[in-house]
C-alpha cells in the first residue's frame, strides 16, 4: 500500500506570492489534516479535511486555505506569502480508525 | 503558546543506556496521547496511543505510560542504539479530532 505522498517536496517563493501544496493520503483513507512546522516550535494544526469536507480548523489567518477532492487528494493553499510562513508543511491521513494517522514526508517552503 | 510541553528539549546518551522523557499536557477534555518518532529526512512514525489512566505500552526497548488524572505521560528508551536517535513527538488530543503537538525532544545516541 503505497504511503502519504506530497508534491512538490522543495519550494521557493517571493514574499506576496501564493503557493499550492499538494497531498494524497492513503489509499481509502478520508481524512487529511494539514500542519506547519517552523523551527522551535511543535506542529501547529492547520485543518483536517473529511470527504470534502472540512472538520476542523486550527487557529491560522484566512491566508491558509485548503480543499479535498472526491479522490481525497487534498490541496492547500497559502496567498500572500510572508517570510514567516517558511515552514515544513506536513499532511497526515487518517482511515477508519481514529488513531492511525500516518504523515507525508512534507513540503518544505522558503518564502524570500 | 504550547499546551503541551516536552522536556528535556534534547538529550544525549550513550550506546546501552536507558533513557526518559515527558510529555505534559492538559489533563481537562482529553481524549487520547500520541507518540511519534520523526528521524531525519523522514516522515513522524506513529509509535503508541494511549486513552486510559495507568495505560502502558511497549513496542520492543521502548515504552510509554500515561496519567490522565496529572496530565504527563514517560517515555522510556530501554539500553538506547544509534538507531533510536530521532525527535520524539507527542501529542494530546481531545475529542474534536484536533491533535496538539510538543515541540518534540531529540534524543541522540552516542556509540
């Protein structure tokens, strides 16, 4: 069973700029959550998509936004890019269990 | 603000040490306790889940306990390996679904 994969690994943007990450959970998995690591700090929760639906909603300004396709891709996006949302940006999918949740190997965004 | 809270943030030990660390979280609304091992240039590897006071769980020479009532839970590394060498993540979570992580503790293993 093939894992959580993310695109584009690496990313490079210019401050204003909008960026589009990509997820695609686990074969017959729901659920995708959404989470931003910057250095010293834990994985803040950014929201959890659930058959295209989104569940849940960490505590992120309106510039993070995210959607789930009926496949349970799910893509995020962040407008008006700012030095400090350079960050790993990892997803995790979840099937019918609620505590399995498996991780991406995540996206890595240098905003410049 | 972190509600949950690692310490120490990073450690040392040497090759067949054991080893420990906590995890503290809020003990009001909680629903479950997650254990992650993230290695360098890897994704976070789900180790254990823990919902009831007292739960331990073990997965080879590692081990974790909880205690919902003071809200903290152990982990232990039993005579540690270069391969245990990793951040150790955990994460509380109540029953809306959202997991609140620590910031991790980074273990590192000297041979």
């Amino acid at each position: 069973k093939a894992g959580v994969t993310q695109t584009p690994r690496y990313l490079i943007k210019t401050r204003g700029q909008q960026v589009t990450l990509s997820c695609s959970p686990i074969s017959g998995h729901r659920s995708v959550s959404w989470y931003q690591q910057t250095p010293g700090q834990g994985l803040q929760f950014l929201f959890e998509y659930f058959s295209e639906t989104q569940r849940n909603k960490g505590n992120f300004p309106g510039r993070f936004s995210g959607r789930q396709f009926s496949n349970s891709r799910s893509e995020m996006n962040v407008s008006t890019l700012e030095l400090g949302d350079s960050a790993l940006y990892l997803c995790a999918s979840k099937g019918e269990s609620y505590y399995e949740q498996y991780f991406g190997p995540g996206t890595r965004l240098t905003v410049t | 603000i972190l509600n949950v809270e690692q310490n120490p943030q990073s450690l040392h030990v040497q090759e067949g040490d054991s080893t420990n660390f906590t995890c503290s979280f809020p003990s009001s609304n909680f629903y479950a306790l997650h254990w992650y091992r993230w290695e360098t240039a890897k994704s976070p590897e789900a180790l254990f889940v823990m919902t009831l006071n007292g739960d331990e769980k073990k997965k080879g020479r590692i081990s974790a306990t909880l205690n919902t009532k003071e809200g903290y839970s152990y982990l232990y590394i039993k005579g540690s390996q270069p391969e245990d060498s990793a951040t150790y993540l955990c994460a509380s979570s109540s029953n809306d679904y959202k997991l609140s992580f620590g910031a991790g503790t980074t273990v590192t293993v000297r041979a």
